[in-house]
C-alpha cells in the first residue's frame, strides 16, 4: 500500500512515510529470519518484544498462536505498517464496513492515521509479525461495531501496541550489544 492511496490520512508528524515504514519492517522482518532475534509463543497472551526505539519510530516483534487476536483498535496518531515473518495473518479493517485481507509470510501492510483494524492468526500454524510505528505509540482507541457501525469504546495512553499483554522491553539480540545500545 503506498501513502498515495490516502493522501488525506497519511500525513502524521512524523518524516517517516508509510512506504518506508514498510521497508523498515521488512528488513527488520529479514533480520527475524535470520535468526538474529529471539522468538517465544505463549497461548495464554499474545508475546511482543519491543526491538528498537527512537525519537521517529518504535519496533515490536509480536507472536501470535492460534485464534490470538487484537481488538478492533486504531493507533491514534501514528502511522504503522508491519510485515509477516512467518505463518499467516488475517485483518479485518474498517473501511465504510468491516473488511478482510489475508497477509501471508513476507507480505505486509501500512496503516494510514485512523486506520481500525482487528489481527489474528486463523491458522493453526503459529505466525510471527514485525510491526513499526511513527511517531512512536501514543495511544490507541478500541472499537466495536454498533448496528454495523463503528463505535469507539474506551482509549489507553500507551507505548506498547499490545497493552493487555505481557511485553519485555530488553530481550537481547542475538550476537550484538546489550539491547539499549544496539537498539537505538
Ligand atoms: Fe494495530
């Protein structure tokens, strides 16, 4: 997806775009595969790790067992965008109603400023994703769906897009410098 396709909603204060946002989880996704960063499933909740933060962008590694899901959700204002490491993911966004899209192991997706979107793994293969947000997370708004329209339920300030789950801020990497030095 290029930011062209929302040109009204894919403008944030941020210098990065929705297509580099892209790039940065599919090299970050690379680096996954490579085995350069530790991976954990957990049934009970959704695993994340966060592997990078700046002034301009956040990265998580999230893991995701079978039926795990997010809530329909927006990401305030920052633009996201993250890619399948592997297994297979299914999104429902909003978009004038509710809508599927399928993003397979190497495949991504950006999410413009509003985007509302609901991930979880179908399948029964565990799937592991990289997601990227910029500015870094603020907040996040949930949803759900009223008559067949969207209704916004409660917002959470947060650093974290998985804010119901447990998330571990310093896994090390594999091979590189204690996370904080080589993280940044
Ligand atoms: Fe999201």
């Amino acid at each position: 997806m290029s930011i062209d396709t929302f040109p009204a909603l894919g403008t944030a204060p941020t210098p990065l775009t929705l297509d580099r946002l892209i790039e940065l989880t599919a090299a970050t996704a690379a680096d996954v595969r490579a085995g350069l960063h530790e991976i954990r499933f957990d049934a009970e909740n959704r695993w994340s790790v966060r592997l990078r933060g700046d002034a301009y962008a956040d990265v998580w590694l999230i893991t995701w067992t079978q039926d795990q899901s997010t809530a329909l959700h927006d990401h305030a204002g920052s633009l996201g965008a993250l890619t399948v490491v592997s297994g297979t993911l299914t999104e429902h966004y909003w978009a004038s109603g509710l809508r599927d899209r399928t993003i397979a192991n190497g495949h991504g997706a950006a999410f413009p400023l509003g985007h509302v979107h609901d991930v979880v793994n179908r399948a029964s293969e565990p799937a592991v994703s990289v997601h990227a947000y910029s500015p870094p997370l603020t907040a996040m708004s949930y949803y759900d769906l009223d008559g067949g329209r969207l209704r916004r339920t409660h917002s959470v300030l947060t650093h974290d897009p998985e804010p119901d789950v447990v998330t571990l801020d310093d896994v090390p990497t594999i091979g590189a410098a204690p996370a904080g030095e080589a993280s940044r």
